[in-house]
C-alpha cells in the first residue's frame, strides 16, 4: 500500500521511485545546499559529486583523471566514512558501493552538495 510518505523516494545510488515496490531499497528524498569541497563534508553526511573542475597543474590534472575513473563522477553519491587523526589525513570516502582513502588534496579537488535530511 502506498501512502503520502511514500510518494517523493529515491533509490540508494540514484534515480526516484514514485511507487516503490521494496521499502528497503528506497531512502526519503532531501534537500540539497550549496556545493563544498569534499574534505569539508561533515562524516558520516551524504553527498552528491556536483563537479570536479580540472585544474591548469599537470600533476593536478592527473589526479583528477584518477578520481574520475574511480567514480566521482558529477551525480554519484558520496559521503566522507571516517578521517584518520591526529591530522585528519587520509579520508575513508564511499562512493557507491566502494570506501576509497582520499588525501586531503585530492578530496579538495571533488566539489560536493551536502544533502540534508
């Protein structure tokens, strides 16, 4: 049975379901705010890759290039899992259905939407 609640759900990796037929594959739709860095995503908060600008650097171009064929691709969800202390450094990202370590450096090149509940 469907009711009102139900009506504006999206699947866990992207997309809606007006009429979902499992409840378990389906999370409350939120509400995006403005783009961050991905460094700056509080833990444990969802994201969606809005851009990741290539950069005129060389070294930073290739760094791009390799988070690109990982995944952080704008539309794809993310969210930062953990960070290592005393520095913060590296980040435990999970883009998908993969947890990837990320330096600091090279979260701050994917630009992020914090989606909030």
């Amino acid at each position: 049975m469907i009711n009102d609640r139900m009506v504006n759900y999206q699947y866990h990796d992207r997309g809606m379901c007006e009429r979902p037929f499992r409840a378990d594959i389906c999370v409350p739709s939120m509400q995006p705010t403005a783009t961050v860095p991905l460094h700056q995503l509080p833990d444990e908060q969802w994201g969606v890759v809005a851009d990741v600008p290539v950069p005129q650097d060389a070294q930073e171009q290739s760094v791009v290039l390799r988070l690109l064929e990982l995944g952080f691709v704008p539309g794809e969800r993310v969210r930062v899992v953990a960070r290592a202390e005393p520095g913060r450094d590296p980040l435990a990202v999970r883009v998908g259905n993969t947890t990837f370590a990320l330096r600091r450096t090279e979260a701050r090149l994917v630009l992020v939407t914090p989606l909030l509940p």
